[in-house]
C-alpha cells in the first residue's frame, strides 16, 4: 500500500476505527498525490518570482487563452476559469457550498461536518461514493422503483450486488418503512456492514419524507448502528428544497445522520444540477457527517483527501468554469430570490397535476404514486403493459413518457407547462382506451 494511503488510513483508524473498517478496498488505499499538485500549491504560496510548476501555459502573467473561447464568457477573467480546479474544487466554492448546508439544513446545527468536496455531478457523486465505500459483491440496499442508474453505477462499474425492498405499501398509501427495516435487519444479519442509498424526493416518483418518517428512519439505522453493525448511508439529495407540501420534511435525512454514532458514516450527495436548475454545468457535491472520539477534523480531512484523490484518478478535476459560474451566482444578492421564483413556477404545476389526476374519470385506468416534491409523478396502470402504452401514445399522439417496470409511467411535470397538465392525462387514458378496444 502507498505510504501516503496508509498515513491516511492511520489517522482515520485512530480517530474511529469503524470508519476505516468500512472503507472499501479502493477506498483504504485512495490517497492524494503529494507529487505535482501538492509542489505546485506550495509554489503558488511561495513562487512570487518564477513558478515554472503547473501544467499550464500563461502569457503577460496570465493564462494563455484562445480569443474565440474567452470572448464566449462575458464578464469573467480567464483566469478565473481556464486554468486547471483543483481536484477538491474551489476552495470558497467548498466554504459557501458548506455555509448553505448549515442554512438549508437547521438539524445540522451544532454538528461538525466535512468540507464538500466537489464532484463533476451528482452522478459523478454517486460513483464516487461507490469507490470508496462499496467492494464487489457488497450489497446496498435500494427500493425496487429507484433511478436507473443506480444499477450502472453500482451494479456494472462496482459489482455490488442490490438488495431491494417494496418502496410503496401496496395500496398506494405510503412508503412501506416495515419493508425497508426488514431487509435492513436480513442484511444486517448477513455482513457486517450495510450500505444503503436514500433518495428524497424520490426518483421516479416525486416523494419526500415526513418529518416522523424522517426521524423514524434515522432512528432505526441509528439502533441497527448501536447493535454493532457498521452504516453507511448516503443521501442523495439531487432535487433538494423542491418540497411542495407542508408536511413534507424540509431539510435532508443527512442532517439526522450525520454524527449519530460512530459506526454510521453519513454521505450528503447533491449539487446545482436541480436546486439551481444548472443542468449541463455539472457541478456536484460530497460531504460527510461523522461521529468520533477524537479530532473530527483530521478526520475529516483524511476522508477529503481520498475523496480527491479518487476524483484526482479519474477526472482530475471538475469544470473550472462551472464552478466559477456558481460560485458567482451564489454569491450574487439576487440569487435567493431569483430560486425562489422558480420553485414557485414547480410547485405550481406539482399542483395542478394533483388537481387533476385524481379525477374520477382516470379511476378505472391508473392508481397514483404519493407525490409532493421533486420533478416527477408516477401512476401505475390497472390493465395496460406500460411499455406498450407509451409506445402507442408516441406513436399516435406525440407524447412522450417514460416507462417503468410492467405498469408504471413516469410523467416529468417539470417540463409541462401548467395549461398542458389536464391535456396529457386526457392523452394518457386515450391510449388506455384505444389499447383495450384493440383485438
């Protein structure tokens, strides 16, 4: 093992050993570089005559760039965008990032928690959190209606093998909590660590907790922790703070988790992708919530470093620009209000859905899927097989939709506009219609 790994891997077992324990092979030997990065940052501190260390080329004391690329970005010196990020991000992009989580997230006052670490997404966050925590044939524990990708990620790049549990109680009217506590306690008998993702609001299905269902959850993994199983948890926040109804827990499952005990490691994974509806500039984050008897800091600190270091191996950093471009508007005073409109145009289309797709005249033709958040809703077909029904309404009626599993569609109300809500469910049980009376 590189002895920078293995420096690491000391600091953190004398700080909580069950942390180290549940590291995956990857992760215990990550570590980051001190070879050129670590020599071109002491540089930059101490070079103020000549820095001939990064791999960079610079022209009149500042980077070299390109006129056709640079005058594509108004307002902002190429300096603050061309040069290479470092493989942590940005570091006031790190601070104001960690600032919000303490503003977004009130349960986290009092708790100390890792610096973000930014990540080209929240996809790239996920696999992330995979190299580090997950070995193959590692189980992680998912619902059974969960984002595709996970499988991908998880499944195909990892090798871990998923373990699912029914998400919704089979008459619609809630998360099955009973199955998920379930299939912990069988996996929790068979290893002696769990891995579990939790995605709320959900995709496909647009649902957020309760704040009973909310501490529920943090209470019983928090026992399974105390009973002597090692936790690790991560919170995939990707659609955080579009919560549309007032019971709906407002802040993540990460605030409840994150130091509640020393054999849970807490993973907070979100971004600007859907909080600021910044799609393409894939800008990610992942922070820790740990418990310890000793310095939370070097901790910490240790885990960032390998944290990087994977990010280092694979991408080396995320885009410059893309950071730059966030940090800027998050910086900017009309930032708040500016999010704030734009959830209200969500919400108002999460509504109007509700308002009509509980009609008695669909009764015949789907169930609804909780909903109360997110981007998506889902129903689930009576009769028709869902992919041949989205078929059919793509074909006949020019409408598109995503379908998933036997008899499930997803429907995106983010990308409807209100006046088209009650057109496409009409759409949707014209095609119900069409497929029965077919021979």
């Amino acid at each position: 093992m590189n002895p920078q790994a293995q420096e690491l891997n000391t600091v953190i077992q004398d700080v909580n050993p069950h942390i180290y324990e549940m590291l995956s092979r990857m992760g215990k030997e990550l570590f980051f570089p001190k070879g050129i990065l670590s020599q071109s940052a002491e540089a930059r501190k101490k070079a103020d005559k000549i820095n001939a260390t990064i791999g960079i080329a610079k022209e009149g004391g500042r980077v070299m760039n390109l006129p056709t690329i640079v005058r594509s970005v108004a307002g902002m010196e190429p300096d603050a965008y061309l040069p290479y990020a470092p493989s942590f991000g940005i570091p006031q992009l790190r601070k104001t990032w960690q600032s919000a989580l303490y503003q977004k997230n009130p349960s986290l006052a009092g708790k100390a928690i890792s610096l973000p670490v930014v990540t080209s997404g929240v996809t790239h966050g996920v696999s992330t959190f995979a190299d580090l925590w997950v070995d193959p044939e590692d189980r992680v524990i998912l619902p059974d209606m969960m984002w595709g990708n996970y499988t991908m990620t998880l499944s195909v790049r990892n090798r871990a093998v998923i373990s699912q549990y029914r998400t919704y109680k089979s008459d619609l009217s809630g998360l099955d909590l009973d199955a998920f506590e379930a299939v912990v306690e069988q996996e929790a008998q068979k290893a002696d660590k769990i891995i579990t993702i939790l995605n709320f609001p959900h995709n496909p299905t647009g649902y957020s907790i309760t704040r009973e269902e909310g501490e529920r959850i943090a209470a019983f993994l928090t026992d399974v922790a105390k009973r002597g199983t090692n936790v690790v948890v991560a919170c995939d926040d990707a659609y955080f703070g579009l919560f549309y109804e007032e019971e709906t827990m407002k802040e993540s499952l990460f605030s409840l988790l994150a130091g509640a005990d020393k054999r849970i490691v807490a993973v907070k994974l979100d971004g600007v992708t859907k909080e600021d509806y910044a799609w393409g500039l894939r800008t990610g984050f992942i922070t820790y919530g740990f418990s310890a008897e000793g310095s939370l800091e070097g901790l910490y600190e240790a885990l960032e470093k390998k944290t990087a270091g994977c990010i280092r191996g694979n991408i080396s950093n995320a885009s410059h620009l893309s950071q730059s471009i966030v940090l800027r508007s998050m910086e900017d005073q009309a930032y708040g209000g500016l999010k704030q409109e734009k959830f209200e145009v969500l919400k108002e289309r999460a509504l109007a859905v509700r308002d009509v797709v509980f009609n008695e005249e669909y009764a015949r033709a789907w169930d609804v899927y909780p909903f109360n958040s997110g981007y998506f809703m889902c129903i689930r077909l009576k009769r028709d097989n869902a992919e041949a029904l989205r078929l059919h309404l793509l074909e006949k009626y020019g409408t598109g939709l995503i379908s998933i599993g036997e008899n499930n569609l997803r429907i995106a109300f983010s990308c409807l506009e209100k006046s088209e809500v009650k057109l496409l469910f009409d759409t949707i049980l014209k095609g119900v219609v069409d497929l029965q009376e077919m021979p």
